[in-house]
C-alpha cells in the first residue's frame, strides 16, 4: 500500500487509505478498536495502561467493551489536547511517570501493530496537526512517527499537514466535490480544538498532474493556497465536562462514584442530541450501587454552551479570521463555501450560527469526521500545498539596562517560507569576560480580549477565559523545571564585553520549516555556525 493517513484526535482517530480501484480515499475500520455502527469510522482515541513498566496498553473502543474505566487511574483521554497544551500533569503507574508523549506513542504504536495485522504496510503515513500546535507538538510528533512506524522491512515517509487545510482537500473530491480553485472556509470543531483556515483549492481539476512536494511546486495550478488561520483550544470534550458540572450542580445531594463513566454518558447525551430534542439516559454507579435517570433538552445544552462562552469564543474566532483574510484583500461576502468537520459541527445551533454569519455561501457538513484524513491522502495523490508560518517567533536577550529579558521579533505570522532573505542581528556579550552567546528561540504568541485556553486543576483540563489581551514567549526548547533551553550556543574567544557587538547571526527558514541559523565572530571574522538547523517553524 502507498500511503494511508491518520487524524489523530483528541475524541477521536481516523485512518484512512487510497483506493486503487475506486480512486478514493477510503476508511480503514479495525475491528476491536473503531467504534460499532454508526461509527465506525472512529477509533476513540483512548488509552488503558495495563502495565507500565512492559509498555502493554489497550487502545480505543476495545477499552470500553472491556470495561477498562476502572480503575480510572489507568485510562486515559484527551491524550492530544495534553500534549499540545504543554500539561505537566505526569502521574506515576508501576514505577513509570506517564508523560503525554508516553501516552501519545504507545496509543500510535497499537495503531500500526493494529494496521500491520491486518496486512497493512504503508509506505507513506501523512498525519495532522492543528493549526495552534506548538513547535514542541509538531517535533514530538515527527519524531515519535519516525519511531513508531519504521518497519523491519522499509521505513515509511511521514509528512504533516494542518488539519483544517486537509478537510478543504477532503471535502474538495468526491462526488460532491467542490469546483476547482474555489476559496473554502474550513470550520473544524472537534474534541479539543476549533480551528479555522481560509483555502484556495488547486486550479487545476486532474488530482493526477498536482504536483508532487509539500510546499515547492512550480505551479500553481496544483497548490492549495492556505490564506488565513487560527485555532483555540477549546471543543467538545469541554461541553462534555460542562454537562457533567451542570448535572452535578443541579443534584447537589446525589453521591456519583464514578465521574469518568458519567462523562461518557454525557456525550452520548451531547451526541444524541444533535439528532432528538430529549434525550433520557440512565446512569447505574457501580460504586454506589445506585440507578440515576438523567434527561437533557437541546434548549438546556444551548443554554449551557450560551453560559460557558462557548458562541462567544466561536465568533471570536470567526472574527480574527475574517480580519486576516480582510489584510490580504478578501472580504466576508467572497467566502461562499464553508466546510464543517468534527464532532461539534453536528450541533444543530452550531450550524445554524454558521450558515446565519455566511448568509450568502453553502454550508457543507457531510463529512465533519473523514474529511481530514481522507484530504490528508490528497498529497500522497500529488498534491501540492502552499503555506506560511501559523506562529510569530522571536529571540530572547537579557536587557543589561533593564535588568530583564526580552524578545527580538525575527519572523512574522503569515510569512510564507522559505525565505528569500535572512534576517540579520547583531548581538553583544550582556557581561564583562563572557564565554559564550546563548541563542534561544521561541514563539511569541499574541491573543486578542476574550481568548480562552486550557489549565490543568488537578487531574483534569478545564477552559479559562481571559479577558485581557496579552503576548507570551514560549521557547522551543524547555528544560524539566520549564526553562528556555538555547537553540545554539556561540563560543567566544577572545571573552565578550558588554560594549560592544561581537556577533552578526543570520536567521532564515527552509523550505522544510527549518530554521536555519548562521552565525559570525565580528571581532575574529571566524564563521561559528552555518546554516545549523535548530528546529522545526510552524
């Protein structure tokens, strides 16, 4: 087999290969692991560690047909929205800390043992990531793919794609295919995150003749031109737990046992409503030994979302994007196709909030699970995609007069790459006799009023709105106790003195995303790196 595709998901996963014979991307269902019918399209993106110490886990729906909420401290979810959220909540089993990145690998690794049972040897894996997924995110995943998928037989490429620039892909094949060179909103709400993309489609109709590298066709009529995005984390897992506050709250009496379990209800309450007006579960605590009837209406869940910010948060950043596309000229009325993909897209208030914002466009929802990973295959087919930099990354210098760090813009968001010209600093010693330059690069975010983002209390992830606005620095690298970690480091010989510039480093991107770092001994003349790679951009 050439190539499949995985959207590894904060709910749920999806995997997905070409068909020769049909020339369609097609889903793979495992059996034991996707979901039953309805769903069976989605592998829950679940992870039972039965024994750390040997690495033995149970993945996906398997965990729930073996009961294996119990004990709770051994399943995990939300296991992507941990790792891009930097959560440094690491619980110990069997003498093992479990790390995201732990849980992350082990839950990718039952997935190809799953795909290689089934006789399943890819020779190409495209996997996505959101739009927001910080750089240590993408290098975890780049690298634990690299790790987890080699074979005995051949390694097999892995390449990465934004997830809402694949569902414009996935929505633009097919039988209900969108024209050619059409401009494409990408709404994708799913467990962990919204994110949104503004995409122009290839002009060009033959998926055959696209051309065949991510990012450097010659031309243009096989590029997806990704034009304007943004994402916060926030999605269905927190309508989940806004459900189970609101139970817990309105019954405050009622001893429940088991929250995990009661979570699990509360989405097939979530799920189901999106088809019914009532939907009445019945809730039996195994700890308790008790039966509890619970009933939802869809007017009680708006009122929810209504009082949790949830539309709030979803104009917001509808907003920024329309903001975006406005500074490179295209105005609200142009966008006449709007994608939906993931499990909130089903909501019928969330449709009908969207399809009132873009009165004049169609609103397609037909795909809101497979459209990633069946557009992620698109580029295995030829496809050629051309992006820019999602994040603004900076340089961190002590500040001698100041006596406090600060940062250096180097590249903008929305720079395109690779870069025609390096950028140029010259750099001091910040004290007398000083050995070396240390250069730490990181992503200098900014986020308008009314942002949300995800904290860790205790055991469990929780979205926080912060009214403010505010810029952070994050660095690529952190140490254990969360400090920068230098991407390179300078010597210097002769010592450095505060009074004068000693080094001229030159900054610029690859067309891989990589940053490439050049830089030069002023006083000596000497070239102390050149073109050192020291991450990848996003």
């Amino acid at each position: 087999m050439k190539a499949i595709a995985i959207d590894f998901g904060s709910s749920n996963t999806v995997i997905a290969k070409w068909n020769i014979a049909t020339n369609q991307p097609e889903t793979i269902s495992l059996e034991g692991v996707n979901r039953p019918a309805p769903w069976r399209s989605l592998v829950p993106s679940l992870v039972y560690v039965q024994n750390a110490q040997e690495g033995t886990v149970e993945i996906g729906q398997r965990t729930i047909d073996l009961g294996k909420s119990y004990p709770q401290p051994r399943l995990f979810c939300q296991i992507k929205r941990r790792l891009t959220n930097n959560v440094r909540y690491n619980p110990k089993l069997d003498g093992i800390k479990i790390t995201p990145e732990w849980l992350g690998s082990r839950f990718l690794s039952e997935i190809f043992q799953n795909l290689r049972s089934h006789q399943i040897f890819p020779l190409e894996i495209i996997l996505t990531a959101p739009v927001q997924a910080y750089e240590k995110y993408l290098r975890w995943l780049e690298e634990c793919s690299t790790e987890v998928f080699t074979s005995q037989s051949a390694t097999p490429r892995i390449r990465i794609l934004d997830e809402p620039t694949a569902a414009a892909l996935g929505y633009g094949v097919g039988d209900d295919a969108i024209a050619p060179n059409a401009l494409v909103l990408v709404i994708d709400f799913g467990g962990g995150t919204l994110d949104l993309a503004l995409v122009r489609l290839p002009q060009n109709a033959n998926v055959h003749e696209w051309g065949d590298r991510l990012g450097v066709s010659e031309s243009i009529e096989n590029k997806a031109q990704v034009l304007a995005k943004t994402g916060y984390t926030v999605g269905g897992e927190d309508i989940d737990q806004w459900l189970v506050q609101d139970y817990l709250e309105n019954n405050q009496g009622r001893e429940i046992g088991d929250s995990l379990v009661l979570k699990q209800l509360m989405e097939r309450i979530k799920i189901s409503l999106s088809e019914v007006e009532t939907v009445t579960e019945v809730f039996f605590d195994l700890n308790t030994q008790t039966a509890h009837e619970i009933s939802y209406t869809r007017p009680q869940l708006e009122q929810i979302l209504e009082q949790k910010g949830f539309y709030r948060i979803l104009q917001t950043a509808i907003n920024e994007l329309i903001n975006r596309a406005f500074n490179k000229g295209i105005l609200k009325g142009d966008i006449k196709h709007i994608l939906l993909v993931g499990g909130c897209a089903l909501i019928p208030s969330v449709t009908t909030f969207v399809e009132n914002y873009f009165s004049m466009g169609k609103v397609y929802s037909h795909k809101p699970f497979e459209a990633i990973a069946h557009g992620a295959l698109m580029i295995s087919q030829g496809m050629d995609v051309q992006d820019y930099l999602f994040h603004s990354y900076a340089i961190r210098y002590w500040d001698r007069a100041l006596q406090n760090w600060k940062y250096q813009p180097l590249f903008q968001r929305g720079q395109t790459y690779p870069t025609r010209r390096p950028v140029e600093m010259l750099l001091r010693a910040s004290q007398p006799n000083q050995a070396e330059i240390e250069l730490t690069i990181g992503e200098l975010e900014s986020r308008a009023n009314g942002a949300a983002e995800v904290i860790f209390t205790g055991d469990r992830l929780v979205m926080q709105f912060d009214q403010r606005a505010k810029e952070s620095f994050e660095p690529l690298s952190v140490s254990a106790d969360g400090e920068g970690i230098p991407q390179a480091i300078a010597k210097l010989d002769p010592l450095g003195q505060p009074n004068e510039d000693r080094l001229k480093v030159l900054f610029q991107v690859s067309e891989n995303r990589e940053l490439l770092i050049t830089a030069i001994d002023i006083l000596t003349h000497q070239e102390l790196l050149k073109n050192h790679p020291v991450a990848k951009l996003r």
